[in-house]
C-alpha cells in the first residue's frame, strides 16, 4: 500500500498546536504558517512586534513540508527573457537576488542551528536534446560571468559521472546548490518564532480583511483581530479569502513518489555524487537521493485537478525508469503532491496592496525563495532599507476566466507533453 501522505512526514509531521485565545489586537497579522509566513513573522518578533500567524490547516501542512527539499532558488526565465520582460537593470537584480537568497537560507539554518539535513550536494540539469545542452552550456557561461559561481557543463561523455543514466545529452552541474529535509526545516523555523514570541493559530483560517484607520480588522474563524501590518504568505494555498489574490496564483500540483530502500550499491551506481538533478523538458521533472541516501525521490507536475490521482503515480514511476530503467519495477512507498503557485511572470514577487504586504509565486522554487521573501516582507513593514527587492515591483497579472479552480491545467499539460515528445523525436 502506498502512502499518500509525504515521506518527509515520518520524520517531522505538522503538528497541531494547543488553540490559545486570539488576542484582539496586535502589531502584525500575518495569513499562512509555512516557510514564508514564519520567516516574516522572526523577523518583525525580534524586532519588538507582537505578531499572529495563521493558518487554516496545521502549520506546515501545505508546501512547506510537501516539497522536494531542492535548495536551488530556479529561476524559469533565463537572463535573456527576463531582460526581454523588464530590463537589464531588474534582470541582472533578480538574478543575483537568487544567489543571495541562498546563501542568506544557509546563514539562517547555521545561525538557528536547525538540523534539517542541509548539504550544499550540488545540482545536476539533464539536457533533453543537443540543443538544450547548448543551451544549458551557454547558460554556464552567463552564470560564471554575472554570479562567480562554479558551474560547468557536464558533456555526455562524463555525465555517468553525475548520474547512472544514459537518457539526457549531457549537462549542467553547478555546486551552489543543495538538499534538506524540508519537514525538519520548518520544524525548526516554527520553534525559532516561537521562541521569539509569535503566537501561532493553526487550523484556524482568515476569513477577510477590511482596512480601517488603525491598519486592518482581520476576520478569523476565532474572532477579530486589530492589526496595525498584515502580510499574505498563502502562495498555492491562497483561497477566497483574498480574491484579487487567487485570481493571479495558479494552485499547481507538484507530485512526488519515494522508491523503498535500495542498495548502497545500487545507490552508488545510479547517483554516484548525491546530487539534486532536474532536467530540461517543459514538463520539468526533478529528482534526488533521501537525505540518508537510502532511496530515490523522483517529483514532477501533476495535471490533476481533484482525486488523489493514481495516474499521476503511474506516469511518474515511468518516468522514473527512463531515467534509470533497472528502477522499471521497483517498489514504491510513498507518493504525495502539493500547490506550487505560478504566475504569468513565472518570477517570485514581493508587493504591497491597499497597505498589505504580500510575498507569494514562488514557481516551485519556494525552499529558498518564500523564506528570502517572508523577510524581506517584514523588512518592508519596518521600514528597513534591507527590505529593498529586485522582486518587488507591479503585482501579477491576473489569469483570464480563471478564478480558484485551474480547469485548464490537464490540457495545458497534454500539449506540454506534446511538444516534449516532438522534442525529442527531432533530436
């Protein structure tokens, strides 16, 4: 029987905490516990502010503690398109935001002493085609330039060197990037803000808010709250409670399966160096080893839109044996998804409207971006200079006829795995 619930679970379940009273006023409303919210939430605490989080399943339940636990800050346009979209200024500003942003989440896991399994293993890109391999190559080049970053790429020749597989031409490996627990890293984020007095209401959501002369009321499903700041940190799991919000997120699923125990040698074969691997398909799917290097995590887009989804398992495990087909019929113990938001930039974006700060998109690449923008949310709210962001311009745009349910995502896949599929037959 497989688990539907995430294997980072067994180690670190979201808890249900103790309801205590919902204080009536307070410096800082802040909507969703997860990484975003609880890194807005240390930051405005430690700086003298009585802060609320609040989250209408148990902290962490969402993306939080469902994700692959990559540590990679992805970007999905490169330099090209986003100085094409906004300029060479903000380009180049978001670009170097990534490398920032993940070096500030390893300061915070060794400063908070978090044990979150937090190795810096490197990522490996698979290209799909040739031509994705110059691509990937010439991407290589534009990282060594702007970031100074140890990047290279991987020719196909040498690319058992990174992965047992002889299914990708080549690609890219870079070093600045690595794995966690995510489970475990929220834990620890959740004890940090606790500790520095946040009070946090699980399973408790926000209803609404209206702007008054004081900041805001903010409904609760436990009462009414008066806050001076309130910031939005829902990102996939924004519901009708900010509608202008829902309107420009699109709740995506991310699904991922976990392979039962495997050898140490066969571990060794399959992924020799440990690393974090993704591909360059544009059904994107990612994989890596356990923390402990027992097993092989294998994640990619699930086009459902309701139902627990067994076709999504199947086409996974697939997958997974393209990569690595001595895995074609190997057992499978866990397979879980959760709501990555995307938006019509594909970009993450940090913002205020009508007074309430919002940190939300993070386009599968929440690990490092939400807790990078949870902050400097808060920064903003204390009107702190370090809270100036490459991120934070216009809000998204919202999606036309498109207003909660993504009805449209089993076609935009089916076209998606089209396109892969006329990829490669053209190589």
């Amino acid at each position: 029987m497989i688990s539907t619930e995430p294997y980072w679970w067994e180690a670190a379940p979201p808890l249900s905490i103790p309801q205590v009273p919902v204080a009536k006023a307070c410096d800082a409303v802040i909507v969703g516990a997860g990484y975003t919210g609880l890194s807005a939430a240390i930051t405005l605490a430690r700086a003298g502010r009585s802060v609320q989080v609040f989250d209408k399943l148990r902290p962490g339940e969402g993306a939080s503690t469902r994700n692959g636990g990559m540590a990679s800050g992805s970007l999905r346009p490169g330099l090209g398109e986003l100085t094409r979209t906004f300029g060479e200024e903000r380009a180049k500003g978001i670009l170097h935001e990534s490398k920032l942003a993940r070096e500030d989440l390893a300061r915070f896991i060794r400063d908070e002493n978090i044990a979150c399994d937090f190795t810096l293993t490197g990522r490996f890109t698979g290209a799909d085609s040739p031509a994705a391999y110059e691509r990937l190559a010439r991407e290589a080049d534009t990282l060594r330039r702007e970031l100074g970053i140890d990047v290279r790429a991987v020719p196909r020749a040498e690319q058992r060197d990174y992965l047992g597989t002889d299914l990708y031409h080549g690609g890219l490996a870079r070093d600045d990037i690595g794995g966690l627990h995510p489970a475990k890293l929220h834990r620890g984020m959740l004890e940090a803000a606790q500790k520095a007095g946040v009070v946090v209401h699980g399973e408790t959501a926000v209803l609404g808010q209206v702007q008054n002369g004081d900041g805001f009321a903010v409904s609760t499903a436990r009462g009414t709250v008066q806050a001076r700041s309130v910031i939005m940190g829902t990102n996939g799991y924004t519901d009708g409670a900010d509608k202008w919000l829902r309107r420009r997120l699109v709740p995506v699923r991310s699904r991922i399966i976990a392979t039962a125990p495997l050898s140490g040698n066969l571990m060794r074969q399959l992924m020799p160096k440990g690393v974090m691997c993704g591909d360059t398909r544009r059904l994107h799917y990612y994989f890596r080893p356990s923390p402990d290097g027992t097993r092989i995590l294998y994640g990619g887009r699930d086009g459902n839109v309701a139902g627990e989804g067994n076709g999504a398992t199947a086409l996974l495990k697939r997958g997974l044996a393209q990569v690595f087909p001595i895995l074609a019929d190997v057992e499978l113990t866990h397979s879980w998804y959760g709501h990555v938001a995307m938006n019509r930039d594909m970009i993450p974006r940090i913002f205020t409207r009508k007074g309430t700060g919002y940190a939300v998109g993070y386009c599968g690449s929440g690990v490092v971006w939400a807790p990078w923008a949870g902050r400097k949310a808060a920064l903003q709210v204390l009107q702190a200079d370090e809270g100036q962001s490459a991120l934070d311009f216009r809000p998204p745009s919202a999606v036309p006829m498109f207003n909660g349910t993504p009805w449209f995502m089993p076609g935009v896949f089916a076209w998606l795995r089209l396109r892969d599929r006329l990829d490669r037959i053209g190589k």
